[in-house]
C-alpha cells in the first residue's frame, strides 16, 4: 500500500467562522490550531498547507477557567537590561488588543518554522463580533456541539 500525498491541486481550503464567545480558551485554541494545519481532513499531508482559513470572532470574550485571568502573565523584553515586562491575562482581555491572547494560545500550538508561519497566516482574530470576510461566505463552526465542555456558562466561570 502507497502512502498518500496531496497535492497543490487536489488541497480544498474552506473558510470557516468560530464564535469564541463564553469558549474556554485551550480548548478554542487546541480545535482552531487543529483545523489550521488540516490534521482534521483525511487527506492531510504534513508537508503541505492543506488547513482551512479560520476567522474568530469575539476573541475579548473568550473564558479562561480558574484563576488564570488573575494568575497567567504573558511575558516580553524591551531589549534594554532589565527590560522584561509583563501583563495578566486579564488585562489583555479588557485593553486595546483583547485579541492577542486567542493568538498567542494558537501560535504556541503550531510548529515553528516556515510551514507554521504560513499556517498561522490562515488565522484571522477579531476582538468584537465584526469581520471583514463576509465575501469569502464563511461556514460556521460551533464548538459547543463538539463538547459541551468548550463553553462555560456564566453561572459556573
């Protein structure tokens, strides 16, 4: 039996929309960076770009379970000595660029190098419930009816 490769012409990329409202955070992340690199098709090939452009939606209103909105930091350096800086997920959340949080969770998941970069470009984050890609008819995607246990209600945090 011969392993299957894909090529350029047979790769189908969709444009999907995924609400990340009341969605807990790793779990958008770890389905998001999944349909990125295509490992959900059965003709994914690893060394191909054969996932699908994804857009999120509400990325300020993404859940973080726990006390993570208190407790995770994001880390980064100025450059200059003693430059390291640091934010709480939960001022990302409520500051200028609420989406950088949905971002970072799915670039961490995605293999560096080239072929990530390219995958990641794929990805479009927007903080509110507004896009630009309306033209491109995007399917929606819910979550919630993958696993009950992707969204948090409000009751429970």
């Amino acid at each position: 039996m011969k392993t299957y490769s894909a090529k350029v012409s047979e790769l189908d990329k969709q444009w999907l929309i995924i609400d990340a409202e009341d969605v807990v955070l790793g779990r958008l992340a770890a389905e998001v960076a999944t349909r990125l690199r295509g490992k959900h098709k059965p003709t994914y090939t690893p060394n191909m770009d054969c996932g699908d452009n994804i857009i999120v939606i509400n990325a300020e209103r993404v859940k973080l379970t726990g006390r993570k909105l208190e407790n995770k930091y994001y880390f980064w350096h100025t450059g200059y000595p003693g430059g390291i800086k640091s934010r709480t997920a939960g001022k990302l959340l409520s500051g200028k660029t609420p989406e950088t949080v949905v971002k970072n969770a799915v670039k961490r998941m995605i293999p560096k190098g080239p072929l990530g970069k390219q995958q990641l470009g794929n990805l479009k984050v927007y903080a509110g419930a507004e896009h630009p890609h309306e033209a491109q008819k995007p399917k929606v995607l819910d979550l919630s009816v993958i696993n009950p246990k992707n969204k948090r209600n409000s009751l429970r945090g």
